[in-house]
C-alpha cells in the first residue's frame, strides 16, 4: 500500500514538476547562446557605446530570468513540501486520507519519500542547468573544464578504497539529511496543529523551537563525547578523520528522522484535530 501511495502523490505532483524539470535546462541552453552571442558580436563588431550598453542589459535581464526561474523551481520545492502535508494530512483532505486502509506511518513515509525524491530531482536539475549555462556562454570555461576533467581523469586510477567509502557516505548523508529537513517540517507542522488558533504560527514557532532543541543537544553531545569521554578520540580522528566524521553526522541524521518520526506520528494518531 506504501508504494501506491507514493505512486499517486508523485502521479499528483507530474503535471507541475515535469514542465519545470524540462523548462529550466532549456531556458539554461539558450540564455547561454544568447550570451555567448552577444559577448561575440559586441567584441569583433565596432558598436557605440550605446548598442554595448543595451546588449549589457539585455544580458543582465536574462540573467535575471535564469535566476527567477531557479529560485522559482526551489520554491516550488519547498511549497510543496508543506502544502502536500499540510493539506493531504492535517486539513480537510485528511478525512479522505485517514479513512483509507493504511497505517499512519504509511502516510508520513510516504508525504516524506516523495518530498525527498521531488527535492533531489530538483536540485540536480538546478546544477545541470547551471553546468549547461557556464558551459557554453564562454570559451574559457570550457577550456577549465577540460583541464579539470583530465585532472580528474588522472586521479580516478589513484581511487583507493577510502575515497570510495567517503564518497558513498557523502551521497547517503546528502539523502537523509534531505529526509530530516522534510521530517523537520512535517514535525514542526504536527506539532503546530495542536494549537487551537494561529496553528501557521504554531507551526512556524514549532520549527524555530525545535531548530533550537536540536542545536542545544548537539552541542551538548560533541562536549560529552569529545571531552568527558575516556576514549582517546586523537588517534581515531587522526586516523580516520574523514570517515569518523561523516558516520557520525550519518548517525545523527538518521537518530532525527527517527525522533521526528515518532513524534509525528503519535500526534497524528492520537491528537490530530482536522479542520
């Protein structure tokens, strides 16, 4: 049932994201030749200062364009994150949901998993179109990006099996840190609903709250492992450094997403007030 519902909440989402995901990289090929155009036409063609100036701000404008569309996909993202679980769960859709055959958590899961698939799709997105702009606006570019891919070339038949470790490590932290965020919300959100007015407000100090929860216990962890505890941490960080550190970010993330789960799915199951 878990896999149906993920399939109808990104079924639900398609018609939105997918012209998105397509249109960014476009928009991002053709500023790019319009640029490099321009950056041509302005340098072997004797133009008043007038033409260069307009071409200045023709540039500047697509550029603006570029950006607005960016920030546009990324809150997109974020909107829809909240919105999906605000009223899929904790609003007037959250009859219909909650009288279908499954499981709280099964609800939650699924909202967090297609927020997490929605969220790398469009993050990867925006660096494949950042990549196409600086690509092909200028020779130079393209020239350091050749330079950097030999050197990279060069370096991948000196990958030992460390480097391999912390690159695996680095993507699964980079994912479930994505899961937290959205668990961070979800949680603030739960938690919020409880408040019988103002529940935005709620919601919004809720976030805040606990943003402030957890630095306090993170602090508070780092002092009681890294200098009450009688291990000698030297020799391993001086060892295993990299590892160490990221294993232990990969725990702490995975330690919230469990908490923040727990704790929106009691309320929803126990205290959950529908409007």
């Amino acid at each position: 049932m878990l896999r149906k519902l993920i399939k109808y909440d990104i079924k639900s989402i398609s018609r939105v994201f997918i012209p998105m995901w397509i249109l960014t990289p476009i928009v991002a090929l053709m500023l790019s030749f319009s640029i490099r155009g321009m950056s041509t036409w302005t340098r072997n063609i004797i133009s008043s200062g007038f033409m260069v100036a307009g071409n200045g701000i023709l540039m500047m404008v697509m550029m603006l364009l570029f950006f607005g569309i960016m920030v546009g996909l990324f809150v997109m993202t974020i909107l829809f994150t909240i919105q999906r679980f605000w009223n899929g769960l904790l609003k007037e859709e959250g009859y219909l949901m909650f009288t279908l055959p499954v499981k709280v958590w099964e609800l939650i899961v699924s909202k967090a998993i297609t927020a997490t698939i929605v969220s790398c799709i469009s993050i990867l997105v925006g660096i494949f179109s950042s990549m196409i702009l600086a690509v092909f606006s200028t020779d130079e570019f393209i020239t350091s990006l050749a330079y950097a891919w030999k050197y990279m070339f060069g370096v991948v038949w000196k990958i030992d099996a460390r480097f391999i470790v912390n690159f695996i490590l680095c993507i699964i932290l980079f994912i479930v840190m994505l899961v937290e965020n959205v668990y961070h919300v979800y949680t603030a959100m739960a938690v919020g609903q409880l408040w019988q007015e103002h529940k935005v407000l709620g919601s919004c100090l809720s976030y805040v709250g606990i943003s402030m929860i957890v630095s306090i216990l993170g602090n508070v962890m780092e002092t009681i492992f890294v200098e009450i505890s009688p291990w000698d941490w030297d020799f391993y960080i001086n060892e295993y450094m990299d590892v160490i550190y990221l294993l232990i970010l990969l725990f702490i993330s995975v330690m919230q997403v469990l908490i923040y789960h727990v704790i929106t799915e009691r309320i929803l199951s126990t205290k959950l007030n529908l409007e």
